[in-house]
C-alpha cells in the first residue's frame, strides 16, 4: 500500500440541492472552490476526486486535477471512495467531502494524525456555536468516551438535557459537550475495503447516517476537535452563506 492520499467523493445529484456540485459561485463550480482550496491547504497529499458522472469528471480535469470515475449506483460515498482506492492503492484515506470549500490544513493533518493510531476510522467535530443548528436534524450531533472515541452519531439533539425536559437554556448549552460531527474522515485502507461487506445496521437505516455502520459492527471511530470555521454546502442557502463569507473575505 501506498502513503496516505485525499480522496473526494463527488456524486452530481443531490436531493435538497439539485446538481450542487457544479453550482456556479463568482463564476466557479463550487466543486472548483473546494479542489483549489485541497490543492492550497495540503499539497503534501496526493489528491484524487472519485466521480460519477463525466460532467464532473470534465470539471476536475479540465482544471488540472486527478479523476476516477466511479459506478453511480453507490449507496454512500464510502464505497465510492473504497472502489477508487482500489485503483489508487493508498495505505491510508482522507476523505473531504466535496461541499467543504473551507477545509482547513489542520483539520487534514489532524485526520492524518489520528489514522495513524489504533482507530479504523477517524473524523472531527466542533463545538455547536448555537442552539437552533443543535436542535436541527441536518446538523448531525456526535458524542465521545473519555478517550475521543465515538459513542453515537445522531441527528437527534444529544446529549438529552434531563434535568430540564429535553429544553436547552443558554447555561446548559454552554456547559455541556455539545458537538456538531463535520462531514471529513479519514480509514485505515483494510476498513475502506471491508466497508462494503459489513452488514448494514438497523441504526444507520434509522438515521441515515453511514458511520453508524462502522460502530454497529464493533469498530472504532477516532474523534478530533477543532474550532476552524465551516459552512457545509446542503442547499441553496448554504451557497448564498459561503458566497456571502468569500464577499468579506475578498
């Protein structure tokens, strides 16, 4: 096996933000702004883009980046990124998801890192800035043992708040280990293959969330931290507020 590579995942349908990927934002794809943004934070890695659809294949390519078209039946980006390692041969995986264009250099080194300890898995997550993103089921809550490992991926609101009926005031909210999950991971390169084979969990089914598959089968999940600014593009809003960030930024 090779050293460790980034790979994205690009899939060019979307279903609360039709074709997102090539969504145009000062004149670029969104999924440009976030190649070139890989390409400036970690140039160490190799960088790669597993796609399933030659209008994405000829957006990255045509810019200078390296592509893998990938079958279009993948049920998760994870096997999308497993069938394009199988190619690439890395020893190790980092996985950006194609709408972060703010991904930062320490959020990737960090990943690096913790893949190159004990756990099969590794992601991150931040600390909730407000309640309404912790009460909302698009903004995927994560909590951890002592030791960083996940215990539970949900979309629901956790931790529970008992002593006040499941309503978050300000004090708990700021008290308690709130965490939102971020959508970057990286794998050892024996889980990527194997990814595909693990039963799927009734747990995952629920949530509709595909790390739970990896702790339903026995596994374990490195969580880092990191309080790098963020904005995930899911729908249409979410590229006005990252449109809104690059007109302050300049």
């Amino acid at each position: 096996m090779g050293p460790t590579a980034i790979i994205v995942p690009c899939r060019l349908e979307s279903t609360r933000f039709p074709r997102k990927l090539l969504h145009r934002i000062q004149g670029r794809p969104l999924l440009l702004w976030v190649a070139e943004r890989i390409a400036r934070q970690a140039p160490e890695y190799p960088l790669y883009f597993a796609v399933d659809h030659e209008l994405l294949h000829d957006c990255i390519v045509s810019a200078g980046f390296r592509a893998i078209r990938t079958r279009s039946d993948h049920p998760s980006g994870t096997d999308r990124i497993a069938e394009a390692n199988r190619e690439i041969g890395a020893g190790a995986v980092i996985n950006v998801q194609a709408d972060e264009p703010l991904v930062s250099a320490r959020q990737i080194r960090r990943l690096a890192e913790l893949i190159g300890g004990p756990a099969e898995m590794a992601t991150l997550a931040t600390p909730f800035q407000n309640r309404a993103d912790f009460y909302n089921p698009n903004q995927v809550k994560v909590v951890c043992d002592h030791a960083g490992r996940a215990l539970y991926f949900s979309r629901s609101p956790i931790p529970y708040a008992r002593e006040t009926g499941g309503e978050v005031n300000e004090a708990w909210f700021k008290a308690a280990p709130c965490h939102k999950h971020l959508g970057l991971y990286a794998y050892k390169a024996d889980l990527l293959q194997r990814f595909a084979q693990l039963p799927v969990g009734r747990l995952e089914q629920q949530e509709r969330l595909e790390q739970l598959r990896v702790l339903e089968n026995g596994l374990t999940i490195a969580v880092g931290l990191t309080d790098d600014p963020t904005i995930g593009v899911d729908t249409p809003e979410d590229a006005q507020r990252f449109e809104a960030w690059l007109g302050k930024t300049g």
